[in-house]
C-alpha cells in the first residue's frame, strides 16, 4: 500500500484497485480510519480526535490530488507524493 503522505506521526496510503468510494486510508499510532475523499467522511475505523483534525485539515487542501491518485491508483499507475500538512 503506497503512502503518498506523512506528517505529525500519521500516514496517509492508497491501494491500488481498491473498492470505491473513492477513499484513503490513514494511520496513526495503531489506528486507521479510511476517509471517503468526496465529503472526508469516515466510513470504516477510527483515529484518536487530534490525528483524526489534523487529517480533515490536510485532507481539505488536497482533495485534487487526492482524487487524482485514486485514479492513477485505479490505472495501476505510480502515485504522486502530496505534500504534508506543515
């Protein structure tokens, strides 16, 4: 599962052909929330409330790119790093 993000202890990755919605997986100190990338709702798992804003945060100022490696993803193309949340 390639990351294409990490910041403040949480990583962000995406599967290749993964089941839709459209969606990202992230990680963070054992735990992993998958968050739909169309509203950034959680549809499976659970992050601790801090990880889980800093996640949303980052999340609103890359929806584009996020969108646009879920499709190379679903092509089986490389993913594009994103850049973190400073």
């Amino acid at each position: 599962m390639p990351s294409v993000s990490q910041f403040f202890g949480i990583a962000i990755y995406m599967y290749f052909n993964d089941h839709t919605p459209p969606h990202f997986h992230a990680e963070y100190g054992g735990n992993e929330a998958l968050y739909e990338i169309e509203t950034l709702r959680i549809y499976a798992g659970k992050l601790p409330r801090r990880a889980h804003n800093l996640v949303i945060e980052w999340a609103d100022l890359h929806r584009s790119e996020l969108m646009d490696n879920w499709q190379r993803a679903r092509r089986g193309l490389s993913l594009i790093d994103i850049e973190p949340l400073e």
